[in-house]
C-alpha cells in the first residue's frame, strides 16, 4: 500500500494513504515545501517532488476518463479544464504557483531521514549568529582600511580630520578600504556557506543554510542571499529610516520655531523609530511559519538547526 509520512512542526506523522494525504493538501495542512517520506527512500523530499505518486495526478479516473487531478492542489476536474506540464496536469489557477514552485525547490542536495525533519531558527538566535559574524569580519575590514588611516595622519597630522580636507589620495585609499572590506564580507558569506552551509555565527548557534527541501547552496543562491540581505535589505532600511526622520524633523521643526536643540533631537529619535520600522526586511523572521527574512524569500532559502 502506498503510505507517506509528512513533517509537521518539526515532527514526523503516522503513515498516511492517498485519500489521507489528498484532504490535508486541500485543507493547506501540507504544501509544496512539506518535506514527506516512505519506506525505502533514502531521504526526505519535499511533497512538490512526489506529488504526482502520492496523488495520483496524472491518474485518469476510470469511471470517468474526462476527469483528472490536478498536480498542485490535488483536486479533480475535467480534463479539458487542465493544461498539461511535461506528464502531470495543472488547472489554469495554479499554473504560475506550480511553476514557481518548481524554480523554487531546484537544489545541489537533499536531507537523509536519519537527519529528522527540519527545525527553523527564529529571529533572536539568527540575531545573535549576525553578531558573532560581524565581529568576525571587523578585524579583517580594518585592515583594509590601514591604508587610509596612515595617508590621513601622514597628509594632516589627525586622524580626525574632516571630509571637506581630505585630498585625492585619501578618498581613494578611503574607497579602497570599502571595496575590500565588501569583498571580504561577500567572500566570506559565500565560501562558508558552501563550504559548511553556514558562517561562524551560525556554527556557534548550531544552525545552517539550505535549501526549501534541506539541500546544499549552490555558487549563485549564496551570492544572490547575500545581495538579497547586505543590498537589497539594508537599502530598505536606510529608506525608511531616512524617510521616518525626514519626517519627524521636519513637523518638530515647524511647531518648534527651528529650535537646533530639538530639531536635533527630533532627528536623532526619528532615526531610532525609522530604524526599529526599517527593520522589517529582518524582523519578520519572527512571525514567518518557517522564520525566513526578506533575504531568505528572495533566494528561497530556509536557516535550520543542524541535526548533530
């Protein structure tokens, strides 16, 4: 008999039979990205791979040979009401989410059942791994920017002095030293993930980086995470921190007369409230099902504990 176990809040259920299976997917209980498994598999797969064996989606009904199931939801209809994609059968509504969801569960590799099902770190622990991580990365940034720090003293004697009076080679050893210290947060990001499927902070927290259906990053997921966090994230960020303060600057300055005082301050608790809002790109790793922040939408990558 064809049974199916699925993975439900970090655990495994009973085994499960077709008709089982057909109602939790219509319910939204179990979808694309739930991990299942029977008897004899190596691992666990994520439930879009075996869809079609679990459902029976490319099963005409031979009581009625007009009706089939579509491969998403599970659900009959007439065949002429279905598009075909490759051997399985889609119903015009759920053409582009099947198709995503395809894209989405491409992967390098696949979780062994010995590992269990996965568990996902939430928002306070991958904020503590994000600490770890940049004061890993603080020494190797300063070094980059030595050459800076030695052509500043060297021209003005301060280390202090202001942008306006730098010359052209200290904005160049300035730029210098960012561009490199960029390219070693990047080198960094990249080459442990692919290397340990997670950087040092996560190591500490007992956490890595894999894919929908628990396989390894490839070059470019990597490297599209880390765009997707340090660029397209932080520029949200500075948007709406920029925007808030703006803001609040600006209504305290009319009703203050222009006092610099609280103008001042004004500014500085606009930039508090813009960053704590600004912050959402990351922040809503607390309340996702499967704790992803914006970067992990983006590459379609999930951050889970390593199963020792």
């Amino acid at each position: 008999m064809n049974l199916w176990r699925y993975e439900k809040d970090g655990k495994p259920s009973d085994l499960l039979d077709h008709d089982a299976f057909a109602k939790l997917v219509g319910e939204g209980v179990v979808g694309p990205d739930t991990l299942v498994w029977q008897r004899g598999m190596e691992r666990w797969e994520s439930f879009s791979r075996h869809r079609d064996t679990i459902l029976g989606a490319t099963i005409v009904d031979a009581a009625d040979p007009g009706s089939a199931k579509c491969a998403h939801c599970g659900e009959p209809a007439a065949t002429v009401d279905l598009l075909p994609y490759g051997e399985v059968r889609i119903s015009a509504d759920h053409k582009d989410a099947f198709v995503q969801e395809a894209l989405e569960t491409a992967r390098t590799g696949l979780r062994s059942p010995d590992e269990g099902p996965m568990v996902y770190v939430g928002f306070w622990w991958r904020g503590l791994a994000r600490l770890i991580d940049s004061f890993a990365l603080m020494l190797p940034s300063y070094l980059f920017q030595l050459p800076f720090y030695f052509l500043l003293y060297r021209r003005t004697g301060n280390l202090f002095t202001p942008a306006q009076s730098w010359t052209w080679d200290i904005w160049t050893a300035y730029a210098g030293g960012i561009i490199g210290g960029t390219l070693v947060a990047v080198a960094y990001e990249v080459w442990m993930v692919l290397a340990y499927q997670a950087t040092l902070g996560k190591i500490a927290i007992g956490a890595i980086v894999v894919t929908p259906d628990g396989g390894r990053l490839s070059f470019m997921r990597a490297l599209g995470r880390w765009l997707a966090r340090d660029l397209l994230c932080m520029i949200i960020t500075l948007l709406v921190m920029s925007l808030v303060a703006g803001i609040i600057g600006l209504i305290v300055g009319v009703f203050s007369g222009g006092n610099p005082t609280v103008l001042v301050a004004a500014v500085f608790i606009g930039v508090a409230i813009g960053t704590l809002l600004g912050s959402f790109p990351f922040a809503m790793a607390g309340w996702d099902p499967q704790k992803r922040a914006l970067h992990d939408r983006v590459s379609s990558t999930r951050v889970v504990k390593k199963n020792r």
